[in-house]
C-alpha cells in the first residue's frame, strides 16, 4: 500500500528553524516527484515546494531562499528544511507524490511560528 | 500566476440530489503536450487532501462513479449525481499546467 507520514512539526519561535520529513512505503521516493503543500488554519491550499526525480529542486516564491526540500533515497524520506520562520508559515504541512497530480498525501504536520 | 475561481464558496445540499461546482482558471489549461491538468480534490472534515479527478475527467481508482468532471480551457465543472452524507467536506480544483501549481479557493458542500 502506497503511505506518506509527515512527522517533525510543532511550536517554533520566529526566526527559528525545523526540519519536516516525510516517510514513504509502497514506492520510491527518489523514482517520483515529491511535492510539499501546505494550509494555514481555516485557509486553502498552497503549494509550497518540489523535487523531481533528476534532483531539481523548485519553490513557491513566499519560501524561496528559506526553505529547502530534500530526500534520503536509502532511508526513503522526503524532507523539508524550513529556516527563517515567520507566523505567516503557520500551517499543515503535507507531503504528496507528484507535482502536478499530487496522489496520495500524507496525513499533514502542524508547524506554529509564534512566541 | 493563474488564478483558479470557485464557485460557489459554498454549496448546501439535500441529501440524494445533485451538486455542481464550478471552476474557472485566468489562462487556458491545455498544455504543450496537449493535455489539460486540472485537477479536483476532496477534504473531508479533519483529513488530508485526496484527488478524486485528474486531467477534467479521470476518476482516481475507488472514487465512486457519481462524481464526473468535465470542461476544456479555461472553464470546468465537478458534477455529483446524488450527493451522499460521506461527501461533505471541502473541494478544489487544481491546475498543473502552469508554473507554480495553484489552487481554487475551495467550495464547501454540505448537507441541507
């Protein structure tokens, strides 16, 4: 069965750092596009950043140059380093297979940026 | 960035009668290759995101045949045929065809 389980969310201050990861069974991560999306409470849904197969990696333009998105091929985990928080990253986070058809996703990861 | 538009921002329901939700995109949506990405997404209350439709009008394995999608463009529908209690929650619409990905705002359906 294809499954995604973020881990790593939680109460950050801003400025501060946290690492999201993302583990996969059922697939390969590194054979995949992996894409993070995230929804801030009671908000839709946006799509934060990807990772091709190739290794190219791509960002929405709110996280640019404070985010970076990776992947552990032997360990099968998507990652995403998130430096420089602000309270407007204050979200789920998801990880999905996939970029433009983004199936399935995980079950999310709450991230609080306050002090 | 290509704005997606729902419409409406909220659908109530009875059960067993029929819902349309409309989306609009601020370009056209056929791609190079000659696809159209559009997709449509489910979120049921407290779960994460799960893709019902892709590419207008293929149904995801498992998604029941009452939901259909369709349009070409800039203009598309999802269509329930006889809404059930299991199908209140939050729908988008999503276009892959343009650099970022973007998202509708959401249209949430529920029962009159």
């Amino acid at each position: 069965e294809v499954q995604l389980v973020e881990s790593g969310g939680g109460l950050v201050q801003p400025g501060g750092s946290l690492r999201l990861s993302c583990a996969a069974s059922g697939f390969t991560v590194s054979s995949n596009y992996m894409s993070w999306v995230r929804q801030a409470p009671g908000k839709g849904l946006e799509w934060v950043s990807v990772i091709y197969s190739g290794g190219s990696t791509y960002y929405a333009d709110s996280v640019k140059g404070r985010f970076t998105i990776s992947r552990h091929n032997s360990k099968n985990t998507l990652y995403l380093q998130m430096n420089s928080l602000r309270a407007e990253d204050t979200a789920v986070y998801y990880c999905a297979r996939g970029h433009w058809d983004l199936q399935p996703w995980g079950q999310g990861t709450l991230v609080t940026v306050s002090s | 960035d290509v704005v997606m538009t729902q419409s409406p921002l909220s659908l109530p329901v009875t059960l067993g009668q029929p819902a349309s939700i409309s989306c609009r995109s601020s370009q056209s949506l056929v791609y190079s290759d000659g696809n159209t990405y559009l997709n449509w997404f489910q979120q049921r209350p407290g779960q994460s995101p799960r893709r019902l439709i892709y590419k207008v009008s293929n149904r995801d394995s498992g998604v029941p045949d009452r939901f259909s999608g369709s349009g070409s463009g800039t203009d598309f529908t999802l269509k329930i045929s006889r809404v059930e209690a299991e199908d209140v929650g939050v729908y988008y619409c999503m276009q892959g065809t343009h650099w970022p990905i973007t998202f509708g705002q959401g249209t949430r359906l529920e029962i009159k």
